[in-house]
C-alpha cells in the first residue's frame, strides 16, 4: 500500500476581507427604510384625509372619475377573465425600460400567457423590482394626454383621463398585489422582505404625488412640511423610548 503524504496548505501572506453577503445588507437597509414608510403612510393618510373632509376633495369630478374607474377595473379582475398576457407584457417592457434607463441592453424579450422574460447585459434591484413599483399604463396614459395636447385641446377629456388613470393604477396595483405570492423570482433574488419594504415605499410615493396633482388644496410643499413634522414627531417618540428603557435600566445607588 502506497502511503499518501496529505498536501501542504498554503496559508495566504494576506488573510482573507470579510465579505457580507449582499442580502444581508439589504435587510439592514429594509429596516431603516420601516420608519420612512410609517412617517410617509401617516402623511398620506392624514393629507387625504384633509383634503377628503374639510377642503371637499370628494366633491371634485376628478375625485369621482378616478373613484369610477377603480371601481370598473375591481369589477373587471374579480368577475372576468383576467388579462394576464397584458400585465406580462407592461411587466417586461418596464424591465426593459429600466435596462435602458441604467445603459444596458436588451438582447431577447419573450412575452407569453404563461409569462415571460428577457435577457439582458446589465441588471440590479431597480430593474428587478421597477414593474411592482412602475405604473407603465398610468403614465403611458399620460404621456400620450400631455403629447394630444400640444396639437389639440384636450381639457374637455380631463375627466376622462382620471378615469383611464383609476383604471390603470388599479390594474397595477391588483396585478401587483396577486402577483407577489407566486414566488416571484425578481423578489427572492434581492430578498423578499427587502422588496417587499421597497415596493411598499416606492408605491406610497407614487400615490402621494397623486394625490398632490390632483387635490388643487396640497401642494408638495405643503406635503413635505407634514412629512417633515411627522419625522419630528417619530424621532420625538423613540427619543421618549430610549429615555424611558435608560432610567429603567440604570443601576441603583447603594
């Protein structure tokens, strides 16, 4: 029998950097970005709500237009067949319009009823997660509104493009909302609770401008100053927390 002299390790003059793992860090980062969502949720409601009761926001056409077509588009995901291949095909032209926006390229897009795909030289958390976040067919509308009106009068259709907007931001937010669960890959790939928390924000952030474009009484000036008073008030509140669990900390004095 041959004897085998086990090999020499070689011990590295450098010794290894300690590397995090990127999900990790990205958790970190999903819980600091908790309170921002709290603060901006707090705000939102709290600016509908005063639009909604004391400055009669409800009362504009606007308000019953946009109202009108989430109601059509609730009506059209919970009693007909659901146009899956149209939210396939809006959730891989904005991944695709992410790819271009951080300069990369597209080299295969596939669209079909049973989903889709494309293959590109360039990807990150932005272009993973843009299509729960992106409303593609509420800023096509628009789009092509803001285009009509250079070459025609458009303000008799105001009306109507809230409408198509409550439509549209509606099937973005069910398709969003009913997509998430089927063990989506764009979210496991940078970390489920870290898109989830990211989602959530971006979304809101959307949703308050909005708001804000379409309440004549909020402006984003007086937006950020409640969302300013509101990070006041929390780092007021966990200031108290801290205070409160130091004294109840603190040894006694003999």
């Amino acid at each position: 029998m041959r004897n085998v002299a086990p090999m020499a390790r070689r011990v590295p003059l450098h010794p290894m950097p300690l590397t995090v793992p990127t999900r990790w860090v990205k958790n970190i980062i999903a819980v600091f970005l908790l309170p921002w969502c709290a603060i901006l949720t707090q705000t939102f409601f709290t600016a509908f709500a005063r639009a909604t009761i004391h400055q009669h926001l409800w009362a504009g056409a606007e308000f019953w237009f946009f109202s009108l077509g989430v109601v059509l588009w609730l009506i059209a995901f919970v009693g007909l067949p659901r146009p899956v291949i149209l939210y396939v095909f809006g959730h891989e032209v904005t991944h695709v319009l992410w790819v271009w926006l951080m300069g990369g390229r597209v080299s295969k897009f596939r669209v079909s009823g049973d989903g889709g795909h494309i293959i590109t030289n360039r990807t990150n958390f932005l272009i993973a997660l843009a299509p729960y976040f992106f409303p593609l067919y509420s800023l096509l509308a628009i789009l092509v509104y803001g285009i009509a009106s250079l070459f025609v009068n458009v303000a008799p259709y105001g009306q109507l493009l809230y409408a198509i907007l409550g439509i549209t931001w509606a099937f973005h937010l069910t398709f969003t909302c009913w997509m998430i669960p089927k063990n989506q890959t764009d979210l496991s790939d940078h970390g489920t609770f870290f898109s989830l928390v990211f989602i959530y924000l971006m979304n809101l952030v959307l949703l308050s401008g909005l708001l804000v474009i379409a309440s004549p009484q909020i402006t984003f000036a007086s937006f950020g100053e409640d969302v300013v008073q509101n990070l006041r008030s929390f780092s007021q509140w966990i200031s108290a927390l801290l205070n409160a669990y130091t004294r109840g900390h603190q040894a006694p004095v003999q």
